[in-house]
C-alpha cells in the first residue's frame, strides 16, 4: 500500500513537473522567419512574447530605452548580402537587433556582437557602443489589426516587426 502510494506521488509530481516546464517553456518561443528580402537572404531569430492582457507600448517595453526587440535572448538578424537600410549599409553578416521605440520614431540598432541576453544596467546593448553597426530611424504606423504574438513578417522590400497594435516596417534595398 505505502509503495502505491509512493509511485502516484511521484507520477504525479512528475506531471506537475511535466506541465509547469511546457507552459512556462512556451511563454516567449523562438521563432525564426527567413527570405529573400531586396536580393538578399534575410533571417530573424527571435523570442515571440504574448500581450496577455497587458499594456506594450510606453508599458511593458518603455519608451525612449533600448529594448532587446522580443524575449529572452536578444533578437538575431542575418543577412547574406551587404543591404541597405535607409540610405546606410550594413554589410553581410549576423547582428543582435535592438531598438529604441518612440511614441512618433524608433531607432533600429544593428549590433556585431551576438548572443546577448537583454540590455545592461546602464541601458546599452554591448559593453562597446562601436559594435553599433548601423542605427537608423522608422516610423511605425497602426497595424491592421491587433497581434497577440510578437512577429516578424518579410515583404520584398521590407522587414516588419508587428505586435498588438503596431507595424514598424524597416525598408531594406540593394
């Protein structure tokens, strides 16, 4: 009888141990979006955060303070051809993408030092501010429609960062 007792205790620890790691495990996922994006093969590698009922914009991601630009691990942005964003280049490569949002502009910021995790005390991304690449300024607009999940969506001639109810479109040409 104790040793019956003492395997459902345990099954049924490990099922609460099962479900505790499966629903706190998913609530950022990594998500991954590739193509071909003005001639170049473009990839983002980012944590995929909920809104959850919570305020987001001048909320959960301050405005005006660098933002690692999803969860967890700092997003990755890859490239295989040199591009252009805005009218500055940023060469072939792998970078951690932060940004800055603003009420009416955000900053894109292309960093060369990858494998970071969120943003330093002092509210930079990387003990060197040279490894900035490029920084450059968007505009973001009202999104069609409300995005409970953090994506990112690839057009021909653009990379569109679209959460609750925003759009921040990057223009990227040759």
């Amino acid at each position: 009888m104790r040793k019956l007792f003492q395997l459902k205790a345990l099954s049924l620890l490990a099922l609460a141990f099962l479900v505790s790691t499966t629903a706190f495990g998913q609530a950022s996922p990594r998500e991954n979006v590739s193509g071909t994006v003005a001639g170049s093969m473009i990839t983002v590698n980012y944590g995929s955060p909920s809104v959850k009922g919570r305020k987001i914009w001048g909320g959960l991601v301050p405005y005006d303070k660098v933002w690692r630009t999803g969860a967890n691990e700092a997003t990755i942005f890859t490239t295989s051809q040199a591009i252009k964003i805005g009218e500055k280049t940023l060469p072939a490569g792998k970078y951690s993408l932060y940004t800055i949002p603003g009420e009416k502009e955000w900053k894109v910021i292309f960093n060369s030092q990858t494998g970071q995790w969120g943003i330093k005390e002092d509210g930079s991304t990387t003990d060197d501010a040279s490894k900035d690449v490029l920084v450059t300024s968007v505009t973001p607009m009202k999104s069609k429609m409300s995005n409970e999940r953090m994506v990112f969506k690839l057009t021909k001639s653009s990379v569109i960062l679209l959460w609750d109810n925003l759009a921040v479109p990057i223009k990227v040409s040759k």
